[in-house]
C-alpha cells in the first residue's frame, strides 16, 4: 500500500461511521427501559390484588397474613427495581464513555493541525481495531475479535453480546428451534411493527407447517385458530394458502407447498432474522470495515486498472493489483471532473509531455534525466524500444 497517506478524518466522516458506536447500547438501554416498565405495571396490578381489603376486620390474623404477603411482594419488587436500575446503569455508562471518547476526538480535529497529532493517531489505531473486531463479529469469528480487542484495549467500545446473541438465535433456527427467535420477536414487538416486518408471522408459518409434516393436524388447526385468526389484511391469502395443508398434506406435489415445506425456509428465516435485528439497531447489514474498504476502492478505480495490456497499469495503484482489482469490479469508478497527465516513469503529473515516436507520451525531465545516463537515448519503458532524444516531439492537450 504504498503511496497511500493518512489523511485527515472529517467530522462528517466520523458522524457517518461511527453511528452504531452509540446506536447499539442505546437500543439496549431503551429495550431494558420498556421491559422494566412493564414489569413494574404487572406487579402493581399483583399488589392491587394482594392489599388488604380494610382495617376493620375482626380476623386480626388474617390481615397480619396479608400484610406479611404484601411486604414480602413489596420486597421482591424493590430487588427487581434495583437489579433494572443497575443494568440500566451499566448501558449509561457504555454510552457515556462513548461519548467522551468520540467528543475529546472531535475537539482533537477541530484544530488544524491536530492539537494532539499522538492522540489522533492512537484514536485512528483504536477505530481500525475496532473496524476489525466489527467484522470478525458478524463473520462468528469471536474468539479472533475478543483477541483483538484485548490487544487493541477497544473492549468497552464494542458491543459483542448483541452479536453473540443474534448468532445464538440464528444457529437455534438452523436447528429448528423456533423458540429464541419468538421470544426475540415478542421482546422487539412495537419495533418490528413498526419496521413492518414480517418476522413473528414468518415464525408462526414455519411452526404451523412443522405440525402439518408431523402429521398433527388437530394441533395444527387449533394453531391456527390462535395465531392466525386476527392476521393484518395483506396477510389473509397467505393464510388461506396455509390452511390449504390441512386438506394437501404434506404429500402434496403442488410447487407451491413444496416450497413452504422444504428446509431451506429455515435458511431463509435465519437470514431474515439477522437482517430485522440489524434493521432494529439501526445497523447497515455491511461491516464498517466493508463500508470504508468500497469506499477507498471505488475513491482509487478507473478504467486504467482494468486495461489488459499490464504496461498500462500503475504498480502503486493498489487497485490495479491483486487482490483489490477482482475485489474492485463491481464498485462504481471514481468520479473525476478534471483529469491529469501522469508519467509512467515518475508517477508524477505531467508538466512537458512528449511523444516518442512510437505513440507513448511521457513527461520531458523524465526523458531527459534518462537520456544523460545513457548516452542521449531513451528507452521506452512498456514497449523496450529505444530511440534519440532528438526524435521526440512535444504534444499538445486541449
């Protein structure tokens, strides 16, 4: 990679790839925020039954029971309360380190040149750790990411539960296990129905149609009347397409059914389950590292890279070697709205170009230099040929 400098980070870059940094743990803390709020309403409405009824019963023991009932629910409530509160705290905490961080590096760049050059470069240190732990994560590949985050000392500023607990539903889906990706969707409800995801439904297809292969159709008919009974508008011929098994089976030569029964649902549930819980945190279904890898790529691409004749490719272009040119394929070229001359012999803008006598053009103290260390002539670097540097001429661009 050489040739290619650091440059200085923008605070619109920073803003852009470092969204998920704060996005994840406060998704988290939100999510705990909601649960602990409903347990809170459960249990209000359990201490609403248990409260004695008045102070003026004659059955003194009774109302010493209830009252003993009702401390010891009151009790259980408060560690619940405070067990939410700490785990609340905990998520505060990540955001607030966070924040410090990404704000004292934002001061950092304000100033040009950097206040702190040693600070940026080791922030810059940090990110690219980070950007590595990030993929290594969404490819499985945890014990490399807790590797590197330990050596990198990024570990408070990556979230690897969420990703450990999203592989956990996915490898319980391949297995079949619908239960965790339930208890997910039943967690995440309001969002997904938000999102308008089809996610929950999906699940309940899958379990409904394992009934229908285990020959269980009773329990199958009675699912259906639980789960299938209130179904958005749009979803209601996608049910009666369902309800077509109770008289098919699961014999049925019918493509249609055939693709509801076949296993490879499960892989299409398991990706789709990945993607809502990206899309639920707000997280591009791409690495960061992805992201900034297309991004420098597609910055560096022309057709030049591309050119079958290898005496047109620039050795210091990353692009234009393995393996970032089969890499760079499908991105976009670079957008110039003014392009230059380069020498291919000092990789330098041209000032003076001129043109051997075979057609390739190169700049003049390029020619120049390698004419007085060979005795007037110059040889043409992609074809070999040799020539007096009197034969060559100036050319012109318009």
């Amino acid at each position: 990679m050489a040739g290619i400098r650091r440059t200085e980070t923008k605070q619109d870059e920073i803003v852009f790839l470092e969204h998920a940094l704060l996005k994840v743990p406060y998704e988290h803390f939100n999510r705990k925020y909601r649960q602990a709020q409903k347990a809170l309403e459960r249990e209000h409405v359990i201490l609403k039954e248990v409260e004695p009824a008045g102070t003026d019963t004659e059955d003194k023991e009774a109302l010493l029971q209830q009252l003993k009932a009702m401390q010891e629910r009151l009790e259980s409530v408060e560690q619940k309360v405070i067990s939410v509160a700490e785990k609340e705290m905990e998520c505060y905490d990540k955001i607030t380190t966070r924040c410090t961080w990404l704000n004292q590096h934002l001061k950092n760049i304000s100033h040009s040149p950097y206040a702190d050059p040693a600070a940026a470069m080791l922030w810059e240190r940090k990110r690219e750790d980070r950007m590595l732990v990030d993929y290594c994560t969404r490819c499985g590949f945890y014990d490399t990411a807790k590797a590197i985050a330990k050596d990198g000392n990024v570990e408070e500023y990556i979230d690897m539960e969420f990703f450990v607990e999203v592989q956990r539903v996915q490898d319980a889906l391949m297995a079949h296990n619908l239960t965790p990706c339930l208890s997910w969707c039943a967690d995440n409800r309001t969002k997904l129905k938000k999102l308008k995801c089809m996610l929950e439904f999906n699940c309940r297809q899958r379990e409904f149609v394992e009934l229908i292969r285990a020959g269980s159709f009773t329990e199958g008919l009675t699912y259906a009347r639980k789960h299938f009974s209130n179904v958005e508008p749009e979803l209601q011929e996608r049910v009666n397409v369902l309800m077509g098994l109770l008289a098919f089976g699961c014999n049925t030569t019918s493509v249609r059914y055939q693709k509801l029964l076949s296993d490879g649902q499960w892989v299409e549930l398991a990706s789709q389950f990945r993607r809502n819980s990206y899309l639920t945190h707000q997280l591009s279904s791409k690495s960061m590292l992805d992201a900034v890898l297309q991004a420098g790529m597609s910055a560096m691409k022309s057709q030049q890279c591309f050119d079958t004749d290898p005496h047109q490719k620039n050795s210091d272009c990353p692009i234009c070697n393995e393996p970032y040119n089969t890499l760079a394929r499908a991105l976009p070229f670079k957008r110039v709205s003014h392009s230059k001359l380069v020498c291919h012999i000092s990789r330098k803008p041209m000032g003076e170009p001129m043109m051997l006598p075979n057609g390739r053009v190169y700049d003049l103290p390029s020619l120049r230099a390698m004419a007085a260390a060979s005795n007037g002539t110059v040889t043409c670097p992609r074809t070999g040929d040799v020539y007096a540097i009197s034969a060559i001429k100036k050319v012109f661009v318009m």
